[in-house]
C-alpha cells in the first residue's frame, strides 16, 4: 500500500510517500513545497494545489493521510494552515483518493508510542522505522512522514480487529 503524507502549511508544506511492503515500511519520495511569502495568498494557494496534484499523479497512492489543524495562540497561522488543509482535500477529492486524518496526538502515539512524545523522540521513530540513514532536515518532511506511518499503523490495528484480535 502506498500512502501519502502531508503537513499542511502555506510557506511550508512537508510531504512523505511511503510503502508498505511485506510488513516493512520504505520511504518513496519525501519533500517540502515552498512558496515565496511575497507573492498573493492565492497564487501560494495555488501553486500547493498543483503540486499537490502532481504528487498523487506521480505516485499514485490507494491514500492521502493529513495532519489535523492543531490550533495554537497564533489564530492567523492556524487559518493559513486550514487554507492549505482546504486545497490538499480538494486535490484528493478530485483525483478519487481516499483521505484519512490524524490529529498531532494520534501522530505521536502511532510513531512513537506516546501522545505526548517530543518533536525529536518522533522524528528519531520515522528515522528508524523507515531505515533512514538520517532524519529529516526539516521538520515539515519529518511529519509528513509520520502522518503517512500513522496512517499505516492504524490500518494495520483497524486490520487486526477485523480478523478478530489476530496479529496484524
């Protein structure tokens, strides 16, 4: 199965493509989209969307996993971050992908096991459970990667209890 991640943000977007093989997880393709803080919040809008589109025609994944608005103080970054959610969902509603999302504390909890987890106690899981020779420099790829693990472990559970309890 192949999943996308992503981590929505209008300057910044991280995104992971992963694998699931034989019950091992393999990193595709990982990456940030950036867009120049000068130009229009539309044309930045924009240019996330065909991106965005881009990845799922490239990769052609049974899924697009998405992390949650996460609303801290900062009220205009939370509506940037939900404009940037806003055209990821599009861009799976019409190319027919199937979307999950994942709140920040699910993330951790499915990566690290803990859903209080540090930032870098995540990012060292992603490390390991995709046999990273390092992390990721930017923390926006990291948890695009996380959020595509997440979605992983949580069908494997889902798996697991509708064959009745068994091992996933």
């Amino acid at each position: 199965m192949r999943i996308i991640g992503i981590d929505p943000g209008v300057a910044i977007t991280g995104y992971g493509v992963v694998d699931e093989v034989k019950g091992s997880f393999l990193r595709v393709a990982s990456g940030c989209i950036r867009t120049n803080q000068k130009l229009p919040p539309a044309t930045r809008l924009e240019q996330i969307f065909h991106r965005i589109r881009a990845l799922i025609g490239d990769f052609k994944p049974q899924a697009i996993a998405l992390e949650k608005l996460f609303f801290n103080k900062n009220t205009r970054t939370a509506l940037q971050v939900g404009e940037a959610r806003g055209i990821v969902i599009l861009a799976a509603a019409l190319n027919k992908v199937d979307l999950f999302e994942y709140t920040p504390l699910q993330v951790k909890q499915a990566v690290a096991g803990y859903g209080r987890a540090e930032k870098d106690q995540v990012q060292r899981m992603v490390k390991l459970l995709l046999q990273l020779p390092q992390q990721p420099a930017v923390d926006d790829e990291a948890d695009a990667l996380a959020v595509a693990l997440c979605h992983l472990q949580h069908r494997r559970w889902n798996d697991a209890v509708r064959r009745g309890g068994g091992r996933p």
